[in-house]
C-alpha cells in the first residue's frame, strides 16, 4: 500500500472514531428517551466498531497466525459493520418518519444478513468476502454484497421523498 495513502486513510478513521466517540458521549442522555437518538447511537457504534476494523485490516501485516486471525477477525468485523450500517440506516428513516418497519422489508434484510453470514462462513474455507495471505488484507468479489444492502437502504429516503412531494399538492 501506497505510504501517503497508508497514513490518509489512518488519519481518516482515527478522526472519525473521535468525531463519533465524542457525539455518542455527548448524546447519551438524549438516548434513554428518544427512540431516533438511540438507532443514531447503534450507527455510530457500528461505524466507529468499522473504523477499528479498517484500520486493523489495512495496517497489522506478518506471518504469524495471531496477526493472520486478528485480521480475518477484522474483516470479518468490517464487513458484518458495512452491512449493519444498511439495515441500522433504512430504520432510522423509517422510524424517524413514522412510517411503519413492514414485515417484507425485515424479511429482506434478515435474508441478506443471513446471506452475509453465510459468505462469511464460506470465506473462511474459500476466500468469497476477502482474503488474507502473508498477513495481508485483500477484498473479494462478494464483498459487494453490502452494496446490494445498501441499496434497499435506500427505499425509506425515496418514501420520505414521495411523501413531501404529496403533501405540498395536499
């Protein structure tokens, strides 16, 4: 890995897990009260659980089995982090809006987490996901996946879209 690009990215989520850290303390009392202040909270543990990771994957290389699992653990972290963050994303949006959680759309993120875990399994016989040789971090084709989350994510900011386009024409 590029050296300046090393040290960016590092910098980028050390900065972020400090943005973060400091927001969720802020914000701790608000959260026994306010459901939407509480999804903010499991994102941004999530998200600052995802910067560890990142941050182990990319900067922890040797040959030893201890650095090679601590990074399949990390990546593993890391990629179970980015599909989380959909799923945590698409109900705060739904909950924030008071537009109800449907049971197709649980059924369709419980079917991609379980996908992803699946994946996960299968990586550690057959690298899908990611990859580590020589101690080192490498993603695979179905890493995509979260993507594919992402995606669906996406619904609730187009229903909060079409419902404010309704109610000027109301």
């Amino acid at each position: 890995m590029d050296m300046n690009l090393s040290f960016s990215v590092l910098t980028a989520d050390i900065i972020s897990i400090l943005l973060i850290g400091t927001l969720y303390l802020a914000n701790r009392q608000k959260a026994e009260y306010d459901r939407d202040m509480r999804l903010l909270q499991q994102m941004m543990v999530t998200i600052g659980i995802a910067n560890i990771s990142d941050s182990c994957v990319y900067y922890l290389a040797g040959s030893s089995i201890v650095i090679k699992v601590l990074v399949f653990l990390s990546g593993s972290g890391l990629f179970l982090g980015n599909v989380m963050i959909g799923y945590l994303w698409a109900k705060f949006i739904m909950v924030h809006m008071n537009i109800p959680f449907s049971d197709i759309r649980r059924n369709i993120y419980r079917t991609i987490g379980l996908i992803s875990i699946v994946l996960l399994v299968i990586n550690i016989f057959y690298p899908l996901v990611f990859s580590v040789s020589d101690g080192r971090y490498q993603r695979g084709f179905a890493y995509i996946i979260f993507l594919i989350f992402a995606a669906f994510s996406a619904h609730p900011i187009i229903a909060f879209k079409v419902s404010r386009l309704r109610s000027k024409y109301i």
